[in-house]
C-alpha cells in the first residue's frame, strides 16, 4: 500500500474515532467546535490582517492570525499529523480576511508547491488543501500554476533572511496559461516572505497580471 493510501486511511480512522478533538490540544469536545476553550483563549489573531510587503509582487498580502500559541499548534498538527480539520477552520479565516480588503477581481488561486519526494513521504501539501478550501468558498477555480524545479532546504532551519532567500532563488516554474491571470497564492504561514516573493516574482515573470498573497499565519 502507498503512503499516500496509508495516510488517507489514517484520517479516516482518526475522524471516526475522534470526530470532534480540539485543533491544538487534542481534547474532545462537546460540541462542534475548532478548539477548547483554553485554546481559544490563546488563539493570537492579529488587529490588522494585512502584511507589510512592500516592494514585493503583491498588491496585497494578509494573514489572519500570528504564528504562535494555539494557532500555530494547530497548523504543525494539520502539516506533520493528518489533521486536516484544521483546513475547513484555516481556510474559512482566510477568507475572511481578504473579504475585508479592497482586492482586485481574482481569476483563480493557486499555492505554494513542494518537491514530490516531500510530497510522497507526507501524503498531502497542506498549502494546495487549502487553497483549493478558499478557492470553493470565494467561488473561484484552483490551479497548479507553480512548480518547484530543484531540492531546497527546509525554510524553518534557516533563520537568515538572506540564507531563506538565496534558498529558494529560482526554485519555481509557472505554468503555462499564466499570462494576464489575476491570481491569489496560498500558502499556510508567512515568516520571511521569502518562498512568497520568489513564488510570486515567477508568477509576474510568466505574465500574470496581478497578484494577492494570503495564509492563516503570519510571523510578526
């Protein structure tokens, strides 16, 4: 049996066995809700969603939430344990938060991609689950527009802004089909920006026309 078949099989026991655990803390929970009220407590939302990415390729970025506390539990339980119930919550979040921002009329969204080894050995790509979440709900297609061309390090290990920049520096490829999209890029958090800009840049490169930037996190 694949990894992929195994880790498919693996959410469907858990959401039969635990169909209502808090995100983070794994506590069950009475009613249909994301997360215990302790947790929910310590969910960091940020007063302003937006992200200061000046200069970038994006004519807007936000983020709902900070990376840290019981948010940012729950997004390492969506990546590295199967837990993807916290997408239907991060998406929706999402959402929101670009529904409060003067935004351009999107023509699809897209995300940030992962090699295929990465992909294989974890069975998912937590960014393209939600993008295509936000994508159902703002009534717009998902596309695979990007393509990571070459091994980079993992993101977290570098804490340079530099070292993460030069890592991903010419990693990606558009797609063809590019040309004149106004496209929204999903991705799970925003620490650097670096992985988002070389994304985006590719994008613009390749002929998109406009380009907005959201994930549940942002570091700050």
């Amino acid at each position: 049996m694949s990894q992929n078949r195994i880790a498919a099989v693996l959410r469907r026991v858990d959401a039969a066995l635990f169909p209502n655990r808090c995100l983070a803390f794994r506590a069950m929970l009475p009613n249909r809700l994301w997360f215990c009220q302790s947790c929910d407590k310590k969910l960091a939302r940020r007063p302003d969603p937006r992200i200061a990415a000046e200069g970038g390729p994006f004519v807007c970025c936000v983020a709902p939430f900070r990376y840290r506390g019981a948010g940012r539990s729950a997004l390492l339980a969506y990546k590295f344990q199967n837990r993807h119930a916290a997408a239907a919550f991060l998406a929706a979040e999402t959402v929101a938060a670009l529904e409060k921002q003067p935004l351009p009329a999107l023509d699809c969204v897209c995300w940030t991609p992962m090699r295929y080894a990465k992909y294989r050995k974890r069975g998912y790509n937590q960014s393209c689950l939600l993008a295509r979440r936000v994508a159902k709900s703002l009534g717009l297609p998902s596309l695979p527009l990007l393509r990571k061309t070459r091994r980079t390090e993992t993101q977290s290990k570098l804490l340079d802004e530099t070292a993460r920049r030069a890592n991903v520096d010419g990693a990606y490829r558009a797609a063809k089909g590019v040309g004149g999209k106004r496209i929204l890029l999903i991705d799970d958090v925003w620490t650097t920006g670096a992985t988002a800009r070389e994304c985006g840049w590719t994008l613009l490169e390749a002929g998109a026309a406009e380009l907005v930037f959201a994930s549940p996190f942002a570091r700050d």
